[in-house]
C-alpha cells in the first residue's frame, strides 16, 4: 500500500494578526518547506516513525509527574511531614540552618520519589521492542502513516488492519489505530486532526467506506504506571483522543458523501 497526498505549499509569512481560534494551516509558515502526509513504506523511514511513537511513550514521564507533584493529597502529605520535622528539630533545639537542610531533604526525597514512579514510562520505551511490536500478529496488514515538514518527520500513526479471513463475511471490516503522536514543538496546531483523517481515509481505501476505525484497546499510550489518582491527564488525553477520531471520520465521510 503507497499512497502519498499532494503536497501543500505553505504560506510565506504574514504581518501580525491578532490571536485567532483557528488557523488556515496546522504550522506557520517560516520558510519554503512543504507539508506533506504520506505512507511510509521503508524501513527507515518506519524506523523513523517508530522514534518518534518511542519519545512519546517516554515524554509521558513528565506529565506524569506534574500531576503528582501537584496532586492535593501529595502535597498535603509533603506539608505534614515538613511541619512534623520542623516541630521535632524545634524541639531538640537545633538552628535554622539545620532546619533548611532537614526541609531541603524531605522535599529532594518527595520529588526523587516521584521521578522513580514515572519513570516507568521511561522503562516502558526502552525496553519493549518496537520491531517486534510493529508487526501484525494475526497476519494483517501494519500501515504506519506520516507528516513530513520538508524532510523533517514530525507525525505519525500506525494503523493496524487486520487480516480479511472471509471476503464473503457480513461482519463490519475494522481498522484500529495503535499509535498516534505528534512532535512536541508541532502539537496543539491542528495536525494531529490531520492524522487521524489521513488515518480514517487510508482505512476506508484499504477495506472499504463501511470500515470502522477505533483506537486499539492496547494501544501505545494505553499503559499506566502510577495509581488510577494520579492518571487524570492520561484519562482526559484519551477522551480527546476519542473526540478528535469520532471528528475525523465523521469529516472523512461527509466527504465521500458530497462526491456521490
């Protein structure tokens, strides 16, 4: 399967306008460079693909850790133990500057707490195999799409179809998507959006305008490393995530729609 969009010409720069909801282009134009979507059908350039779904695993650490940082009751218990110190050191009177090491030291010990949970995601990342993760099991067919900013890979999502046992079967063909991300510096301008349709529309071409296309229940951010309390941000990512595909596809099909 190779398909690759027409490349968009993005715009040269434009004076400032004041801010805007929405934008004509996922990426302000800086340069001459050319977005384009496309099939990524090399082993290198999977390889690629695959980087960038690894880093995103990874990046997981630090909203991760945000949120248990800040976490009310983290941080309530953080006080308690400050305050326990404080009212213990007072007592065996010993001097502020004994103090603000004893509190520079629980608060080390708080944040090096942290940082080992979450980095779980980090353990994740590193130590599954990509490659072997990458590959159909039941012997379906493992289409990894991309975005190019110039040569730059900056997308990508790895759509999984699976085998089509029976040509004659009445069930709904189904495509999921296992892989879904974005380099940091191009996230919140529209192009995961982008993805998605590009995902949804190589679905329908590969099995069919009935085919329905859904997130994998295991898909690459599906695991959690810390207490179902601390995954607010990953629960809230995955409803928008949700939102945004159920978005793309019903796009995608108006889109078929208005051409018959």
């Amino acid at each position: 399967m190779s398909r690759t969009s027409t490349p968009t010409q993005l715009q040269p720069p434009q004076p400032p306008q004041p801010p805007s909801s929405s934008s004509s282009s996922p990426i302000q134009a800086d340069d001459d460079r050319k977005l384009a979507f496309q099939t990524l059908t090399t082993p290198r350039d999977r390889a690629d693909a695959l980087k960038l779904v690894v880093d995103s695993v990874a990046q997981q650490r630090q909203v991760a850790s945000r949120d248990v940082v800040f976490n009310p009751i983290c941080v309530s218990a953080l006080v308690a133990a400050l305050a326990v110190a404080h009212v213990a050191m007072r007592a065996m009177g010993h001097d502020f500057s004994a103090m603000l090491i004893t509190y520079s030291g629980i608060v080390l010990i708080y944040l090096s707490t942290i940082r080992y949970a979450a980095s779980t995601y980090i353990r994740i990342a590193e130590e599954t195999d990509w490659h072997a993760w990458l590959e159909n099991e039941d012997g379906g067919e493992a289409v990894v799409l991309g975005a190019r900013y110039g040569t730059e890979l900056i997308a990508a999502v790895v759509l999984d179809l699976p085998k089509q046992r029976n040509a004659r079967a009445k069930s709904q063909p189904k495509a999921t998507i296992r892989a879904w991300t974005t380099k940091i510096r191009y996230r919140r301008r529209g192009l995961g959006g982008d993805m998605l349709r590009e995902a949804v529309k190589a679905a329908k071409q590969a099995r069919g305008p009935s085919c329905a296309v859904e997130f994998a229940a295991d898909h690459v951010h599906s695991s959690v490393a810390l207490y179902d309390m601390f995954n607010g941000p990953f629960v809230s990512r995955q409803a928008q995530a949700v939102r945004a595909l159920a978005s793309a596809v019903k796009e995608v099909e108006a889109g078929e729609s208005s051409q018959h």
